[in-house]
C-alpha cells in the first residue's frame, strides 16, 4: 500500500484516483475547482462515466479516497504524485503545458519528502524532462525528487472498465528505482506492465492516438468511395478486419472523430514533428480528411433536400461519442454551425451532454428532453452519436413523428434490411441509400 497524490480529477484523474484506491492504495485527489471537489467529497462524480459513482463511494467510506483543494495537505507524506492536469491545445495545435508547470511549481513549493513524481497528462516529448528540471529549480525542501512517464490510454465511456483491464501499463523512468515503484504500485491490477525511457513513453501516447486516428480517417476514405462505386463499408470492414494483421477494432465508418484527445494529440504530433523540420504528411492528411469528414451529413442532407433554408433538423446526439458527457471537439458542433449557415433550424437531443453541450454550442440550437420532441415536424434527423438509445428505437417513430422521414445517420446505427421495411429516406456511411 502507498500514500498517493493525484493532481487534477479530470476523466483521467479521478478515474486513476478511484482505481488506485480501489486496489488499496491511500489516495488523496487534488483539484483547484472548488465545486468539483465539494461534489466529490459528497461521494458525486463531476463527469459522467459508467460505474464511477459506486466504486468512488465505496472507497471513500473505506477511508481509502480523499478530496481536497489543499496542495499542502494533498501533498503531505504522499510518496508518489500523480500529475492527471489537462494538456488542451493552444491555437498553433501545439500542447499548452500552463497547468503542468503549475503542478510542478506546486510540488517543488509543497513536497517535504522524497517523492516520485508520475505523468499521466499526454504531453510532448521531452516534457518530464522540463517538469523534473522545473520542480528542481524551484525546491524548497532538500529532498530527492524522481520522474516517471506513465502515459494513460482509458477510453471515456468505458474508463472504470479500462482502468482494470488495460492492455498495458506503459512505466517509461530513466531512473530503474522509480519506475519500479510505479510497477509495484499497479501490480494488483494484473496487468502487463511495459517498460522502457521516458522520451520513448511520451511518444507511445502520440504514436497510439495517431495510429487510431489514423485507422478512422482510413476507413471514412474507403467508405465515401464505397458510396460512389456501390459497395457496402459494413462488409468492407468486416471482410478487412478478419485479416489478423489489420484487425476489427477502428474499422467503423462514420462523420470523424472528435473528443479531448484525437484531435488535440493528433495535432500536437504534427507540431512536435514540425519543431524538428519534419513534415509529417500522413497524419496532416489524417486530421484533413477528418475534418472533410464532419460535413458528410450535411453535404448528403443537402444534394437530398437541396436548400436547407428554413428546414428543422433534429439531431440526435451531441457528445462526442456514447457513454460520455464530454463535449469537447465533437462533430456536433461543426455540423449545427454548418446548419445553421446553411439556414436550417437545429433541435437537439442527447441523453447526457445536454448540460454540458448548453455551454458550447453555438447559439441558435434548441433542446428538448426526448427523441420525440426532437423528431416532430422536423424534415430531416441527423444522428451523430451511436446512443444505444437511438439505435434500440423502433423506426416507425421517424416515420411518425416527422414531416419527413429523411434520416442521416452518421453512426451507421441501423441495419439496412430493416430499415427497407420502413418508409424511412436513409442515407449512412459508405452503404447505399435506402429510399
Ligand atoms: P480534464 O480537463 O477533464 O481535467 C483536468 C483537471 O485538472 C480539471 O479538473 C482541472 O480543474 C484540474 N487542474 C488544473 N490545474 C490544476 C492544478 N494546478 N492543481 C489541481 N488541479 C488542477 O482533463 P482530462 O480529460 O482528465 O485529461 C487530463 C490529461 O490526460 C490530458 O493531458 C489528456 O490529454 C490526457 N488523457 C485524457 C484522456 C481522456 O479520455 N480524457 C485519455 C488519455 C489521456
């Protein structure tokens, strides 16, 4: 058991916060949000993410799991810190390291023992270096500080699941004795533990996200051109992904990727490769191509339905993917600009980002509390995230509730068989249109 600190209790902290404890750690999060730490002291998660409520509970009445907004006190007698800030993108693409260097400020100003220091937050290479250097330059108490990269790969939606069954734990340490902490800390987990240097964990992370990324953007080229020369992306994919070389997973053809960290890691790649004069083509096609990708509906709605001058659209979905409230970068909110631009009325509907899609989305999008309401009257629905919700409908809903059943679905949530039962007008990705 070990006395641990985790600094931010974003997605990626308090998930590593709970898991940690979970296993027996002692653990104290640390988080300068007032209200998010009052909400979790109260045993109530800030973010939506399946099963996080029952386990944080469960250790905060164990006594193993504590909230505070007190580095000081979060820090003290702690051995290990984990560093969970947010790593957003500044409007070069490049990772804006501002909450990082405040971590490592802290750290130096608060840390009365020797500590190993542990980056969870995806930042460029070179950067534990940086945080190492900055907590050493302002220390106030001589004590032996180490540093260990320990880049994190959960999927939002899914994150209690993947904080127990990962497919690795990446350690990368250049000092032998800390990333050995760091293994003996996450032996109870069961899980395979690689290790390797620092510079080579940070780059891990890029190169992870840029190869999924990658595999998205490949699979929506091959679908706009299974679309033009009638082939079916469903059977594409499946008929691909049986190769075990390529593999299922990231095959699913959509309107593009969105979230905290695709596009920004993505993007920050290209910049770290930029900074050592290397043009990275490939993933500049990728995030290219991704962002083409956003207007695939509203291109289709439009050659549909020709102007979409006050036309209602509803749209189903608005986080960037199911199982999340996470708003950020989701196509959502491209695609209602573009509607709006274009003329059309948006009414919106999502089961759990509502709250949070009130903040971001641009102005002039209404909300309603459930698929009905969103449907009614509406001339064509967009589905933009694969809800089980949407995809357990029954279809005569669309048939019935709306002006006109033309439905785009940019998830590809229903089979085509049954929907040429209906009187549905449906249009997907990379399948031909049912009309
Ligand atoms: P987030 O924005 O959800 O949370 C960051 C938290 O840090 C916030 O609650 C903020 O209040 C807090 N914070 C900022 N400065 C602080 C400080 N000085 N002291 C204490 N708390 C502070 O971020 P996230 O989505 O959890 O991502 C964190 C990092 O993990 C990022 O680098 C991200 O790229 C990476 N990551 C995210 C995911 C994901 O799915 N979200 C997955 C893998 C890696």
């Amino acid at each position: 058991m070990k006395k641990i600190a985790v600094v931010g209790t974003g997605y990626v902290g308090l998930v590593t916060g709970v898991a940690l404890s979970d296993v027996g750690h002692q653990v104290t999060c640390i988080d300068i949000d007032q209200k998010k730490v009052e909400r979790m002291q109260k045993g109530v998660s800030p973010i939506y993410e399946p099963g996080l409520d029952e386990v944080m509970m469960r250790n905060i009445e164990a006594g193993r799991l504590q909230f505070t907004t007190d580095h000081h006190e979060g820090f003290s007698g702690k051995e290990v810190i984990y560093i969970a800030v947010g790593t957003p993108e500044r409007e070069d693409g490049t990772a804006d390291l501002q909450y990082i260097d405040q971590v490592a400020k802290d750290i130096a100003t608060h840390v009365k023992q020797d500590v190993v220091v542990v980056t969870k937050s995806t930042v460029p290479v070179g950067t534990n270096d940086h945080i190492l250097s900055l907590i050493q330059e302002y220390l106030v108490h001589d004590v032996r500080v180490e540093i260990v990269s320990n880049p994190e790969f959960l999927r939002e939606g899914s994150a209690v699941y993947d904080a127990f069954n990962g497919d690795r734990i990446v350690v990368g340490s250049d000092s032998q004795r800390a990333g050995d902490v760091i293994e003996e800390i996450n032996k109870p987990f069961g899980i395979y533990c690689y290790r390797t240097d620092v510079r080579s964990a940070e780059m891990i992370k890029y190169a992870s996200n840029a190869f999924l990324a990658t595999k998205i953007s490949f699979i929506n080229e091959i679908a706009n051109i299974c679309e033009k020369v009638g082939a079916n992306i469903e059977d594409v994919a499946t008929g691909m992904g049986m190769d075990g070389r390529i593999g299922h997973q990231f095959l699913r053809a959509g309107i593009g990727y969105g979230g905290s960290c695709f596009p920004k890691d993505t993007k920050a790649l290209t910049q770290i490769a930029a900074n050592i004069d290397h043009n990275f083509e490939l993933l500049n096609a990728v995030i290219r191509v991704n962002n083409h990708q956003h207007r695939a509906l509203t291109e289709k709605a439009k050659s549909v339905l020709g102007s979409l001058e006050g036309k209602r659209v509803a749209m189903l979905g608005l986080a960037f993917k199911p199982n999340t409230d996470d708003m950020r970068e989701s196509p959502a909110m491209a695609i209602s600009q573009e509607l709006i631009l274009a003329g059309a009325t948006v009414v919106a509907y999502d089961p759990i980002a509502m709250d949070n899609a009130k903040n971001v989305m641009p102005a002039g999008v209404s909300y309603v509390q459930n698929v009905e309401e969103a449907l009614q009257g509406a001339d064509a629905a967009f589905i933009v995230t694969d809800w089980k919700e949407f995809k357990a409908l029954d279809l005569s809903v669309y048939v019935d509730q709306m002006a006109e059943a033309n439905v785009f679905d940019g998830r590809n949530c229903y089979d085509l068989d049954k929907v040429a039962l209906t009187k549905l007008n449906y249009y997907s990705i990379g399948r031909p249109p049912v009309v």
